[in-house]
C-alpha cells in the first residue's frame, strides 16, 4: 500500500502531508484537531494576538503533558520492579 496524501490545517494554515497508512491519518487528525482547540482556548482566555506565540504556548502544553506522562510511568515502573523485587526476596526465604 502507497503512501496516502492528506490536508492537515492548523491555526488557518494547511498542511500537506503524506502518511503510511489510515491509522496514521486518524492520529494525525485528531492531534491537529487537539491543537486547534487549545488554539482557540488560548486565544479566548488571554489576550494573545500572535499566532506564534499561541503555537509556542500550545507546544509548550503538549511537551510538558508528555514529561509527565513519562515520568508517571518511569515511577510506576521503579514501584512494579520494587514489588518485584520484595517478592522475589519472599519466595527465596520460602525456598530455602
């Protein structure tokens, strides 16, 4: 399967772009969809009337939801690897 073009418009501006397959569109739609709509908040709630600005404010968002996103699971991670780890210790007394 080829590579499918699509139309992606972000705050008035379109994009063209190529994507691998229908899943990738759908993502890429709803992430330019998420975009505009915070667009549109930032411009409502605060007098901001530079585009960039309210582009750079909404990359900011987006960039820091994902750290945190991260940093949540790196934390669940290390509590998982800790249960682990108790349990293995309990099992070893067990066996020995």
């Amino acid at each position: 399967m080829g590579k499918l073009k699509i139309n992606i418009v972000i705050a008035g501006r379109s994009y063209p772009l190529s994507v691998n397959n229908t899943k990738e569109e759908e993502g890429m739609r709803k992430a330019a969809s998420a975009i505009n709509n915070l667009i549109s908040k930032y411009e409502q709630n605060y007098a901001v009337s530079d585009k960039q600005d309210v582009l750079a404010m909404c990359a900011l968002q987006f960039a820091s939801k994902l750290e945190i996103s991260s940093l949540d699971k790196d934390q669940n991670s290390a509590e998982a690897i800790d249960k682990i780890k108790e349990l293995t210790q309990l099992v070893d007394t067990h066996l020995t």
